[in-house]
C-alpha cells in the first residue's frame, strides 16, 4: 500500500469519526435541550429501514458504474460521455428518489407545508405578488410565506409558478424537473474541468460526479435545481475564459449568475469560484464586458418588477432568527454541518480532498520558482521575430500569472478550483446562516467538491464505497428531502 493511499484512509477514517461524533453529540443535546431540530443529528431525517421500487435500479446503476465507468469515461467520445454523465446521473437520482415510493419519493416532496408549491395560487398576479413579496417574510406579518418562500429570494418560487402555467403543475412535475435539471450539474462541472485543467482529468472525475452520495438529496429537493444553475454559470465562465465564443459564453454565465442570485442569498458566494475561475483562465478580461451585461438582466427584471433583494435578505435574517436558526446551537452546528458535508460527498471526496491539499501546499515553491517577468526566453534570438515573441510572452506573464509558474499542471489548477469551492463553503458556514440541513443547502458546493476525485488512484474501489454509503443512507434513513 502506498504512502499516498495510507494519507487518504487516514483521512477518511477522520472524517468518519467527525460523522460518529456529530451523530453522538447531537443525540445527547437533542435528547436533553432539543434544540436542534433534526431527528436523526446531524441530518434532518429519521431512522427508518425501508425498501422500495427504486431498490433494483440503484443496484444495477451502482454496479454498473462501478465496474464499468472509468474506462467508460476514458474511452467514449466526450460529448458522448456528458449525454452518458447526464443520464446516468439522472437514473442514479430517480432510482435513489424512488427507494421512497412515487408518492413520498417524488410527488409530495416540494408540496409540505414549507415548500414552494403551497403558494402557487398567490401569485396569479406575478408583478403585484413581487411588489409585495417582502410584506410577508417575517413569521408575524400577515399570511407570511412557507419556510422556503421567504427563505429564497422569489425567481425559485416564480420557476415552479411557471411550470403550472404552462401544464406542468404539481409534486410530480416538480420534482421530476428538479431530478431532470440537478442531474445537468455533474455535465456542467465535466466541462468546466476539461476547460481549465485537462479532458483526462475530467474523465477521471466523471464517474464520481454520476454515482455522487449528494443524489440522495438532488432527488428530490429545489437545490438540485439551484444547483445546477450555479455549475453551468461556472461552466460558461470557464469556456468565456478559455476563448469558447467569450461574448456568448460570458453572457450565458452573467445572466446565469444573477439568476442564481434571485434563486438563494447564500449562492453569491460563488463569487468566490467565479473568482478562481477568472484567475485561471487565459482570457479573463475579454468576456468580462459581457458577463457584467447578463449579471445585470435578472436584478434588473425583479426590481423593475417591485421586488427588492437587500431588503428580502435583511428580513430574512431576522426571520431565521425568529424560528429555528435563533434556537439552533452554533457551537455544535459550526462543525457539525461538516459532518453532513462527508455524508453528501462520501469517502472517495474526503480523499480527493486531502490530495487537493497536498497539490495545493506545493504552490508556494512554485511561484518561487517563476521566472522573473523580464526575463528573455530560453532558446530565443533577439532578431526581430524573437523579440516580438518576448514582449508578447511578457505580456502574458502579466496578465496570466499561473500561465508561466513551473508546474502549473492541470492537477493544480482542479486544486485551486476545488479550493475555492471549499471556502465558499466554509465562509456559508462560518456566517451561522446555515444552522443544519446543509446536506441539501450545500448540494450546489458539493458538485465541485466531488471533481477532486480525479486525483485519485483505484477509483473502482472508491466508487464502490461512494455508492455504498448513498444506498445505506437511502435505505436506512427516511430524509426530509
């Protein structure tokens, strides 16, 4: 066994008592103070052996692609392989969805008394509903909203009203979208990896981004839709920045991102990938213009409608106060939250995330080792030719500072992608606004958490466990999502 495998079982075998420890201590508080609101700490779900219809199909799925998908992610065609990712990933998350039944699986999920459907008669009059949205946030004002509702800014409420109004009302169509769009998630990450690391390294991440633990939450839950928005926002941003049609792409991923925006507060922060993003790519100023015009167009159209962000956000914390985020102990949930992180992602992720980390800690001896801006090509002439060819590569040292640090891999830019994903999480978890229930808040994270299984060596064997925990959790637990 390597030296390199040991590390990544030591890790694992960490997070796994972080889990242990979540579960004991949060039963112990919520048996004396019940305070945390969640039957079964650190998820919100109860204990419940069952099995259903889904039960075949998640076995076969996960059989299949763990014996099958890493060479059938190294061998097929690449768009051929996201058409694959997509549907796997979409058999997975229905197949787990189901383990449930239809009814309590699927159907009814997004109708409870805190879900988004439960107000779909409110707003016939969209425009006027919008100007008034943030008179019914706070629990004391008239008819205030569901949970949900006022937690979200209004574009996820408007999404499902607009589904009704084109025939596709109801549990079943809403959950059935979520699961169809959530699943797109895993292709937009593929791309965005291929783009600004390498193909091999998205291949390699492909069959981790398809058997993802996360599923059990993605069917069905609106984040899985949140957070597919989120990643293809990324992905346009990541093809704008590697020369892909950058005015079309760089729209594409600014009016994503105001519309991830307008469907979660806590979803600006991936600013913060969007960041690492314009850090790694070639052309990072030359879509810019056009990703600041689509940011624009979604704020634009909610305010011109009435409705007022800052405003919304600022009740809205008083709101979570007010219920359960005021009650909810943030001592325990600032690392328990974490715990439910390792659930979602599994064992294979806590290891890709440990190599992350060692490929991140060599970056400082890298940019030692950079070659001075000024300093002359090896190998060049300084006729007219070769000194063109100098300004212009001092050029790109300026403006692409990673372009030219010496074994700046594409290992190491999926690590500083990844990164960047962990501490957008970590900031939503320091902001105590995220007290619990992350397993389904942090699903748009998690998808760029699972890319750092790419790093990884014997990916069968981490399949294996990564599907073993989604089927345990599925079958073990009945989850509130």
């Amino acid at each position: 066994m390597t030296r390199d495998l040991l590390r990544d079982l030591y890790a694992t075998v960490a997070a796994a008592l972080l889990v242990v420890t979540a579960a004991l201590v949060g039963t112990a508080i919520e048996r004396e103070h019940g305070t945390l609101h969640v039957g079964w700490p650190p998820l919100y779900a109860n204990w419940g052996l069952h099995v259903g219809p889904g039960t075949p199909a998640a076995l076969v799925v996960a059989v299949g692609v763990v014996a099958y998908g890493p060479r059938v992610a190294a061998r097929l065609p690449w768009r051929a392989l996201l058409g694959a990712a997509w549907g796997t990933a979409m058999a997975w998350t229905w197949s787990l969805a189901l383990i449930d039944g239809w009814q309590r699986g699927v159907a009814v999920r997004l109708t409870t008394k805190y879900e988004y459907l439960q107000v779909i008669d409110r707003f016939h009059d969209i425009p006027a509903t919008l100007r008034d949205f943030t008179g019914h946030i706070l629990i004391h004002s008239p008819d205030h909203w569901p949970a949900h509702v006022a937690g979200h800014p209004p574009a996820a409420t408007v999404t499902f009203v607009l589904l009704d109004r084109v025939g596709l009302g109801g549990g079943g169509w809403a959950g059935a979208f979520c699961i169809t769009v959530g699943a797109s998630a895993c292709v937009a990450v593929l791309i965005a990896v291929r783009a600004l690391a390498d193909e091999a390294l998205a291949r390699r991440a492909a069959p981790f981004l398809v058997l993802a633990p996360a599923a059990v939450w993605m069917g069905t839950s609106a984040d899985g839709y949140f957070a597919a928005v989120a990643a293809w926002t990324i992905a346009c941003l990541a093809l704008a920045v590697t020369g892909h049609r950058p005015r079309l792409t760089g729209f594409a991923s600014g009016l994503l991102f105001g519309l991830t925006c307008y469907l979660s507060y806590g979803l600006t922060l991936f600013a913060v990938i969007a960041g690492a993003v314009l850090l790694l790519g070639p052309r990072r100023t030359r879509p810019l213009p056009y990703a600041l015009a689509g940011v624009a167009v979604v704020p634009v159209v909610f305010t011109l409608a009435g409705f007022n962000w800052w405003e919304a956000y600022r009740l809205l914390v008083e709101r979570y106060y007010e219920g359960a985020g005021g009650i909810r102990p943030y001592g325990y949930w600032v690392w328990a939250n974490l715990a439910c992180t390792v659930l979602i992602v599994g064992p294979a992720t806590v290891a890709g995330l440990r190599r992350t980390g060692a490929a991140l800690s060599q970056l400082p001896t890298r940019l030692k080792a950079r070659p001075p801006r000024d300093a002359p090509l090896p190998g060049r002439t300084r006729d007219r030719h070769g000194a063109s060819a100098q300004v212009g590569s001092a050029l790109r040292r300026r403006v692409l500072p990673w372009a030219d640090i010496p074994g700046a891999s594409a290992e190491l830019r999926l690590a500083v992608l990844v990164a960047a994903a962990f501490a957008a999480l970590l900031i939503a978890d320091l902001s105590g606004m995220s007290k619990a229930e992350t397993e389904r808040i942090w699903l748009p994270f998690a998808m760029w958490l699972l890319a750092s299984c790419a790093f990884l060596t014997r990916p069968r064997s981490w399949l294996a466990a990564q599907a073993a925990l989604a089927l345990l959790l599925n079958h073990l637990l009945l989850t509130g999502w």
